[in-house]
C-alpha cells in the first residue's frame, strides 16, 4: 500500500519528550536553591569540602562505577581531556576514536596534542574490534570506544586486545550514563571513563562533565590540569604529583547539584526505557525486511535508541519518509539533509588537519613520527551502516499506546517496501 492511499498509523500528534529536563522536579528545585540558600557556588571556598555539591557528587558516582577516584569537571569534552592528559598522553601519540562519534571525542585528543586516528564502526554501530586491532602502530598509546547512543561497546574484545598490545582504554560514556557491559558499569573498564551531564544526554546540568578511575596518577594529573591553581586548593592530591599548568575546568555548585539530583534518576529511568524499547523489539523483530542493530548487551542498553537497517540507503530514505507520513519521527542517520556532527567525514578540522596555530599542530610537530591521513571515504563500511540505519529516539514517557503506534508504523512501512 502507498502512502497517501490510506490513514496514517499516528493521527495524533506525536508525542515528544527529552529524557533529562523532562525529570525537572521539586528535588532538582531543592537542591538548586539550597546551593544559593548556602552561598557557596564554589567548590574549594571554606566550610567542610565533603559537603560541597561537587564532592557529593563525586562520591555518587565513586559508588555506581565503584571506582576509586570520581573528578567533577564542567562538560564531558573537559572530562576526556583531563582523562587523556592524565593517563599521560600526549605529544607524539596516537589515539584510536571510531568514525561515529560526537565530534568531542576526536577534539579533546588534539586538544591533549595527540593525533586521533579514525577506526571503522560495525553493526553496533560502536567501535569494530578488528578495525581497532588493524589501525595500531608503533606510536598508539590508547583507545576511546564510545558507548553510542546508549549502547555498550563489544567490551570484551576491546579490552582483549587494548591489553594484548598494552594500551590504555579511556571509555566514553557521554551517551550511555547508566548503561552496563555483562553486569559491569560503563567506565569501569578502562583507566578512566568520562560521562557528560549537557542537555542532550541521559541526565543533565545544563553543562558539566564527570571523570572516574582507578588509577591515583591519573586522578591527581586530572586535578592539576582541571585547575591552574589546583596545587592551592587540595595540597594532599597535588603533593602526590609535580603541578603542571592547567585550565580551568572546574564545575560550579550549581550546577553540581542539579547533576546530583538527576543522577539519583538514572536508574529508575533506565528500567522504564528498557520496558519500551523491549516493547518495540518484541513487535518487530519478526520482520524479515528490516534488520535490528547489534545490541553487544541488551542488559546493558540505556535504551533511548531503536536502530534498524535497511539493505540499501535508498531503501532506507524511502522507509524513513514512509515511516514519517505514518506519523513516527525517525531519520535515517546519514544523508538526513545535514552535516551530522557525530560523522566523522564531516569533521573538518580533522579531515584537513587543522588546528588552532597554523605552524604547530599535533600532526606536525616534532614528536610526532606517524603518518595518519584521513578521507571523507576512509571508514566505507561505517557509513555504509548509517546510511542504511533508521533510528527512533525513545523516551521514558512513552506510553503503551505510542509503542504500538510505533510498531505499527513499522510493520505498515515494511510490507509496502
Ligand atoms: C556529548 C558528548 C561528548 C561531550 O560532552 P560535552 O559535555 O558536550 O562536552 C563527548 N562524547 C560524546 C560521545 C558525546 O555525545
């Protein structure tokens, strides 16, 4: 049947909904005014730092990674910076990043003065192990897979071979707070994992990032460079590691505790977005003209994403505008009318090798022996994945109604392709 020819799925307007500032309640408005009730919006400023908001922050998440430093930082592209500096990479080193990700990811490896070198995705549409194992050079010190869209990285294998060459492993989990790999937390894994509190991701401040680990160098090399003056403020974690200079990436109070307050939701969101994305699942997965997107632990999903592939990008488009007149928004994750910032071919500083000074970059400076190169076509199987990919954002406040709308959307699209 053609669209047009008959009623859509949806009459109604849909129902949208963003999983963070949706929470916005009387506890966020509690903790918040207590900041301003207290006068103390920074950190570091007198009374005991153990009540500070960015200290009990840390502590929450000291507890659901079980790592045994938590670092508070103002956005998640600071926390991979601090984790990067801190792990003591830099100048001269290659760091592996896959070709989907926030474009953040491959920033803040310039940033530390590495050089990022761009790895295929899979089906996952994370980070391919074998496309990692394949880019390492002599000069690789370490590796970021990325959690994406909530879903965990193949984190056995990548943690298979990061040890098998002796790399360090900083995970990113901007995307997948709360999200876990066969029973274990997402940045739990690696030397360090950095979660991000923006608006956009699970839980939000506004702005505001968090760094955890294991390792007591890189927690103290975290401090120093998130602060300039951090040899100051905290003499026992500063003593413990010569200062070097920093910036200033600390977090505010305020928003600290608006970040400890939808923090505490994160649980309770996940179990609801699991119920509907497993809804869904169950009512499409039959369907032999679409294809889920690997799940490596379904466990694990924070489930915010439903992915489906088509065998071809053309069939993608036209499911996706089919899927759209049936009143579902979706989009189709390349080729959607825009230069995706999560794409690694449309990260232009990368692709041309561009940085802040003209005559002193990470690819051209003097500790640097390696030869990277990019291209828009480098990665030919990631984008093959996205331009075949549907995605479905999903939402807590999904109701019974809105999955069988979307499950029926689906089924209507599919036996008209
Ligand atoms: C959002 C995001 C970041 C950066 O977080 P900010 O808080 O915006 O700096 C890094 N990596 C990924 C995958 C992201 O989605």
């Amino acid at each position: 049947m053609i669209n047009g020819e008959h009623t859509p799925v949806r009459t109604k307007p849909w129902n949208f909904g963003l999983h963070s500032t949706e929470e916005f309640g009387e506890l966020e408005k509690e903790l918040v005014l207590g900041v301003i009730d207290k006068k103390r919006v920074f950190r570091y400023s007198g009374g005991d730092r153990a009540q500070s908001e960015a200290y009990r922050l840390e502590e929450l998440y000291r507890s659901r990674t079980g790592a045994n430093h938590a670092l508070a930082l103002n956005a998640g592209t600071s926390a991979l910076v601090t984790a990067l500096i801190g792990a003591g990479i830099g100048p001269g080193d290659e760091v592996i990043v896959p070709a989907y990700t926030y474009i953040a990811t491959a920033a803040a490896v310039l940033i530390a003065r590495a050089v990022p070198v761009i790895v295929e995705i899979d089906d996952s549409l994370t980070l391919d192990p074998k496309a990692f194992e394949a880019a390492i050079t002599p000069y690789t010190k370490a590796v970021i897979p990325v959690h994406m869209r909530g879903v965990p990285c193949r984190m056995d294998e990548i943690m298979t071979i990061a040890n098998k060459h002796g790399l360090i492993v900083i995970e990113d989990v901007a995307q997948a707070n709360g999200g876990s790999y066969k029973g274990k937390p997402l940045g739990s894994f690696g030397r360090a994992g950095c979660f991000s509190f923006q608006q956009y991701k699970l839980v939000t401040a506004g702005e505001g990032g968090m760094l955890v680990t294991n390792d007591d160098t890189v927690y103290a090399r975290a401090n120093i460079y998130h602060d300039s003056a951090f040899v100051y403020w905290d003499q026992n974690v500063a003593n413990s590691h010569p200062p070097f200079p920093g910036e200033n990436y600390r977090l505010s109070e305020i928003n600290a505790a608006l970040a400890l307050a939808q923090s505490q939701r994160i649980d309770e969101l996940i179990v609801k977005l699991q119920q509907i994305k497993q809804t869904i699942t169950a009512g499409i997965e039959d369907l032999s003209q679409i294809r889920l997107q690997t799940i490596p632990d379904s466990e694990g999903d924070v489930s915010y994403s439903l992915v489906f592939y088509l065998p071809t990008a053309e069939q993608a488009q036209a499911f996706s505008a089919r899927l759209a007149k049936e009143g579902i928004p979706n989009g189709t994750i390349n080729n959607n009318g825009f230069a995706d910032r999560h794409i690694y071919k449309n990260w232009s500083y990368v692709m041309e090798k561009r940085g802040a000074s003209e005559h002193d970059t990470p690819w051209n400076c003097q500790s640097y022996k390696g030869n990277v190169s990019y291209s828009p076509d480098m990665c030919p199987k990631s984008l093959d994945w996205l331009n075949r990919a549907i995605g479905i954002g999903l939402h807590q406040r999904m109701t019974e109604e809105d999955c069988q709308d979307v499950i029926q959307a689906i089924r209507v699209t599919a036996a008209s392709m």
